[in-house]
C-alpha cells in the first residue's frame, strides 16, 4: 500500500485520504505559483497547476487541487483573500 495522508479541511470538515506523492506534488505546484503570482483567482490557479504537472499527474487535478488547496489553509500556509469574488487565494505571511 502506498503512503497516503489525511488532508484537513479550513472548516473543521472531515478530510480525505489521498496519496501523499500526489499530494506533494500540487502542493508544490502551489505554492510554486502563489510565490509568483502573490494572489491568484481559484480557476487561474487550478489552470496554472494543470499545465505545470501535464504529463506527470494521473487523475483529476481540478480535483486535487481542490482538495490539497483546502489543507494548506488549514494548516495556515495559504488563505483566502477576505471578500474577493472570484475567490483569490495567496501565501499566508
């Protein structure tokens, strides 16, 4: 069996387990573009890490993205830009 994580969710919802290779490579990829791009809308995001793991990832990236995107806000790596609509997201200080 292959390593896998439990991932945490902002809002105290129950996580998923998901494989930690996969998982380690889009939180690499996002914190890879946050660093450039300071904020980034949710859907910008999602297409940047998609072209950046193209033909290295098998499975849904939206979907990871996603899911690993709500676990580095809850252990505070990342957040959410209060109020903004689309939703941006950007490092945590």
């Amino acid at each position: 069996m292959k390593d896998t994580i439990r991932t945490l969710h902002p809002d105290k919802k129950q996580g998923v387990n998901i494989s930690k290779e996969k998982y380690d490579i889009i939180r690499k990829a996002i914190l890879s573009i946050l660093r450039l791009q300071k904020e980034i809308s949710f859907m910008n995001l999602s297409r940047a890490v998609e072209k950046e793991v193209r033909g290295k990832f098998d499975g849904s990236v939206t979907w990871y993205v996603t899911t690993v995107k709500l676990d580095l806000e809850a252990r505070g790596e990342i957040r959410r830009v209060p109020n903004s609509r689309p939703q941006l997201v950007k490092l945590a200080k």
